[in-house]
C-alpha cells in the first residue's frame, strides 16, 4: 500500500526516547502511530485530493479508451477498454512525539477495465465490469527532527469487479441521465501489509443542457450532478491513535463542461471536464472529472 509507517515510527520512537531520556517529560509507554491509505478508495477516486488523520492522498489518473463491436449488428453489444494509469502522492505529518514526524511515499498504478455494454430499451444500458491491474509503491521516506530513514519499496494487485446502469431521456433542452453501479474494490498486499477491500453501491443523477452558443462547429453544454456513495463494509481510514475511522456513506455535487453531441477529441470520445466535492463521514475531498462516471 502506498504508505505504512508503523515500523517507520517504532524505529523513530525509540531513538526519540534515548535523545530525550533526561527529560522529565519522556513517555513511559511508546506511542503507536499507525498510519496508512486506503489503497482501494484512493484508487477508485480518481484525479484528486482527500485529507484524513493527517494523512493527505493525491491521486491523478487518466483513463485511456478504446471500444470494439461484440457479434452481429442485431446485438448492439460493445466491449469497452479502459486503461487506468496513475500516480499517488502521500504526505502524513504529526506532532504527537514532540519533534515533527513527517512521512511520504509515490505510488504508481495501472488498471486495466473490460466493460460489456448491453443496451436494453428505453434507452437503459446495463453494464458489467471487471478490472485486474497492480500498484508500486516507492520512494518512502520518514524524518523525525533531524533523523531520516527510507522504507523499502513495495509491489500490489488491484482487482475490482461489478454491474453499472445507465439510463438516459431527453426532456425539451435538457439531457437526463441516471446511473447506479455495485461492486466490490480490493487490493492484495505482496509484503507484510494487510489487505485491503469493500463493496460499494453507488447511485446518481446528472441534468445536462446547451449553453446556446457555438464554438466553431462545436456546442458545449453544462451539467450538474449528485451521486451517492454507499460502502460495506465500512471503507476505514486511519486517525493515528484512534481507532480506524469507518466510512459507510458519502455525497458528492459536481459541474461539468462538455460538447451537446459527442464528438472525438484524441483519445476520448465524449471529452468532459469538471470539478466536484465529496464529503459524508468524517472525509471531504475534491475531484476532477471527466463525466458522469456511470
């Protein structure tokens, strides 16, 4: 996983404790700070930034898609690659030993998806998914006061697996779109570290319309959208001394750019951009994002 520290900070404690012995103020009982990311949560949610426990996550992650026919034109299937390439960025930071104990680390990732897309009528599009990739976590480091010591790099497996829908209705000028997925997140630690993993039931609505202007053949439009999250169970996150924090619900509202009719741009084929802000539980983060993730 990309951070995990507790060894980091047992050795840092104990040479805290021998510079300090003099002191009146020495703890008799070494502190245990756990600090450590949800790989899972940090992977799935996508290009931005969250900050729990003193722990803050970075994550930027661009999505590489292609689709290709499935059978006979009469079956209308399609199968959707997607490929996840990212970079993560921890930072955690504390004062509960005195002196400032700093921690970071760079994790990379990729995650291949297949998504089959079966359109059914009434423009309901049910959509089934399976992902199976790997992380890398490097380039950890720990300083307490003038001490510095580097952790060993560290290799993972990413897996997810699911069932998306989407449905879609035009209203006058605005584009109606509703989407629901459940499915299960994991990752399997290669070292010493726990695995992490949970289900998650994720619903939403998205409200599109025309701005009512033209940029050279284009017509952009703006959407607004609410998704909730549901996580069992309970996504944790640590709190350094405190019991791991569980996070069962979240809400997110974000604003999206986009064109009226989906036209290629490079690699994506209905390029979107936007911001949004997640909070419920404890956790509150913002995210870029490249459409309605249904």
């Amino acid at each position: 996983m990309p951070i995990k520290c507790s060894q980091w900070a047992a050795i840092l404690l104990a040479t805290g404790i021998l510079l300090f012995s003099s002191s009146r103020q020495v703890l008799a009982v070494p502190v245990k700070i756990d600090a450590w990311v949800n790989v899972p949560y940090a992977i799935q949610y996508g290009f931005g930034s969250y900050s729990i426990g003193g722990i803050t996550t970075s994550t930027y992650r661009v999505p590489l898609t292609r689709c290709f026919p499935v059978g006979t034109d009469e079956n209308n299937l399609t199968l959707k690659f997607t490929g996840y390439l990212g970079y993560t960025h921890v930072d955690f930071e504390t004062y509960l030993l005195g002196p400032k104990l700093e921690i970071n680390q760079d994790y990379v990732f990729a995650l291949p998806q297949l998504e089959l897309l079966i359109p059914l009528e009434s423009g309901l599009i049910l959509k089934p998914y399976i992902s199976l990739g790997g992380g890398y976590a490097f380039n950890g480091q720990a300083r307490f006061g003038t001490l510095s010591v580097s952790s060993k790099d560290s290799y993972d497996m990413l897996y997810a697996a699911g069932l998306g829908m989407q449905y879609e209705r035009q209203l006058n000028q605005y584009t109606l779109y509703l989407g629901s997925k459940l499915g299960w997140a994991g990752e399997e630690a290669f070292d010493e570290s726990d695995d992490q993993n949970f289900g998650t039931f994720q619903t939403g609505l998205e409200v599109r319309r025309p701005l009512g202007i033209t940029l050279g053949d284009k017509k952009p439009d703006l959407a607004a959208s609410f998704i909730y999250y549901r996580f069992f169970p309970a996504a944790a996150f640590s709190m350094q001394t405190e019991a791991p924090l569980k996070i069962e619900n979240q809400y997110e509202f974000g604003l999206t750019l986009g064109l009226a009719k989906p036209s290629k741009l490079w690699f994506l084929t209905d390029p979107r951009i936007g911001a949004s802000y997640r909070f419920g539980d404890g956790l509150t983060g913002f995210r870029l994002n490249l459409g309605f993730p249904f």
